[in-house]
C-alpha cells in the first residue's frame, strides 16, 4: 500500500466517510508485521506537518471507542462483521499503544445484535505497560506477557479476563459485577482489591501475591456454588498444577510487586529461578551449563541497570562464568562453572 493511500484511509476514518473495504485494508495494515512501525512514523509526519489539522489526534482509549461504535453500528445494520486475525506473539501497536481486534462472539444466542468485542493486549518488547480495562481497572504487563478482556463489561454479570505472563492488578470496585480472572487451570474471583498474578505456561506453578482487599481462588471454571480458597493482604497462594494442590505463606509483596516500578527484588532466591526473571525482563535466552547454579541463593535489587552491568554484578555475587552471545533471535546469556 502507498503512503498516499495510508494516508488518504486514515483520513476517512477519522472523518467517519471511510467505506467497509477500505476499514478493512486500513486494519490489514495496521495488523501487518511492520505496519505499527509505519504508522508511528507516518503518524509523527502527518500531524506534525498539520496535514490533520482539522482531526483531533486521539488516544488509544478514544480511538477504541471510535473503532468498537463503528464496528457495532454497522453489525446492526445487519453488515458482515469485520474479522481480523492477528499473528501469532506479534504486539500490534495503534497509537503507540496495543489495540488489536481478535474476534466477536454472542453474548445471547437468541439476540443477534448483542455482542461482546474481545480485545488482546500483549507486550513483547517493552519491560513493563500500564493500562486500563474498560471498568477502570489498572493492569500492568509484565513483558512476555498477555491480557484478554472484553470491550464492555456491562454486558455480563461477570467481568471476565484471562491473563498468560504476569500481571499485577488493581481492580475497580463494582459489587454488581464480580471480577474473574481467568489462569487456565485455576481462577480468582475479587470486586475490588490489588494483586499481583504469575501465570506463565512453562512454568509449573501459578501463583497469587495479594497486596490489599480480598481474593477467592477456585479450580477450573468459576461457578456460585464453588468451593474457594481465600488469600488475605500479605499473603501467596502457590498452586503446584501436578499436584492440584494450593499452598499458601506469608511473603514480603514489594518483592512481587516492584517491577511495575522498574525495580527487581530478590531475597535468597534460587539462581535459576533469578535468571528466569531476568531473561524475561531484559528480553534474552538463558543457557544453564552448570547444574550447580539452580539452587545458589541470589540477593540484589535491580534497577535501571543495562544487560551488561547486571552480567558484572552477577560474576562479582556468584561462583559462575557469564558470556552473552549473539544470536539469530537476538542475545543469547550462557552460564557455566568458572574454572
């Protein structure tokens, strides 16, 4: 597609003249490997040169509800719903912010124009995002990670997300409307409370930090009658999912909690589990040659140091040898015994 008609379908749909054919090659684009890195620059060049004048420059939050009304005005008329698939592990920027359109489902069978629009936001290249649900609740993204909610909440007596990564939360409060967090095998139901969730697929454990409010863990899919687990502020609810089993201590939470600030604590935490952490945080593959390394206790807190700087921390604080590689994927750190 040509800049001249990027540029040409942006303004048709900021001014509402824009067709069905032409939203559609406009979100090709837009969901397209290197679109979001066209748009921010195209976008920068557009308004800067004031071509745009007359067009607010929305933020995402505006842009969704500009996209979600036109979407559903024209599924009332009894249009055919644009579908747009999305590649896979691929964080589709609009505005500089993730808005990517996965896919409509009924929220009544019996009533064709009820709808619920599910959204995907998810993070890969960025350590840490903040943003909000459509009730006003806060999430932050961990990177590596992913959230999928629904565009109204109202539609539902539930509000129901699903998270893979982690995350932490600060939930609005609405005691009609019940929080459910979705996390594969187990869940967590709250209405108004901040918690922290570690929900990875490769790992062998989900876990919950509660930092304020009141949170009921569950097995499987959420149901009134369920039989629940109850965590209180302060507390981890570790579920070990060999075992379908929940264990839960008291734990110190800014060590849960303070990546949303930048900032990674670890007290006497096990070496692998600490390079885990850091391979996710600074976005590199980690390569263990030493078993001796898993169970080594580690004690740092890290903030605002590069990948370089953490390698020489770690050689100074730990018995092992540190080499970073570089790799088709990208960096590669390799540890192994230092002889």
């Amino acid at each position: 597609m040509q800049t001249e008609t990027k540029i040409k379908l942006l303004e048709k749909f900021f001014s509402g003249s824009i067709s069905d054919s032409e939203l559609k090659s406009l979100f090709v684009w837009l969901n397209s490997e290197q679109g979001n890195q066209e748009y921010e620059k195209l976008a920068d060049a557009i308004w800067t040169s004031g071509q745009f004048d007359a067009i607010e420059k929305v933020d995402s939050a505006k842009l969704y509800s500009k996209i979600s009304a036109r979407l559903q005005a024209k599924q009332l008329a009894g249009r055919k719903p644009l579908m747009i698939s999305l590649r896979k592990a691929v964080a589709i920027f609009i505005l500089g912010l993730v808005l990517p359109l996965t896919y409509f489902t009924l929220l009544n069978p019996q009533n064709s124009n009820q709808q619920v629009v599910y959204l995907k936001e998810s993070l890969s290249n960025e350590k840490v995002r903040k943003m909000s649900l459509p009730d006003g609740t806060a999430v932050w993204l961990l990177s590596g990670s992913e959230i999928t909610y629904p565009s109204d909440f109202t539609k539902s007596k539930y509000r129901k997300v699903n998270v893979k990564g982690e995350a932490f939360f600060d939930v609005a409060k609405d005691s009609l409307r019940p929080f459910i967090l979705d996390l594969g095998e187990i869940g967590l139901k709250v209405v108004g409370t901040s918690f922290n969730v570690m929900n990875f697929e490769d790992e062998d454990h989900v876990s919950v930090v509660l930092k304020s409010g009141q949170v009921d863990l569950f097995k499987g899919d959420f149901r009134q009658n369920k039989q629940l687990v109850r965590i209180k502020p302060g507390e981890l609810a570790d579920y070990q999912k060999k075992e379908s089993q929940f264990h839960i201590e008291k734990v110190e939470v800014v060590k849960y909690t303070s990546w949303i600030d930048g900032t990674l604590v670890f007290r006497n935490d096990p070496l692998a589990e600490v390079l885990k952490k850091l391979g996710r945080w600074y976005n590199v593959e980690i390569e263990i040659n030493d078993p001796s390394v898993v169970d080594f206790p580690f004690t740092a807190t890290i903030k605002n140091e590069n990948l370089d700087q953490i390698i020489d921390l770690l050689e100074f604080s730990t018995p092992f040898k540190y080499s970073k590689l570089k790799t088709d994927d990208g960096t590669k750190l390799m540890i192994m015994k230092n002889s």
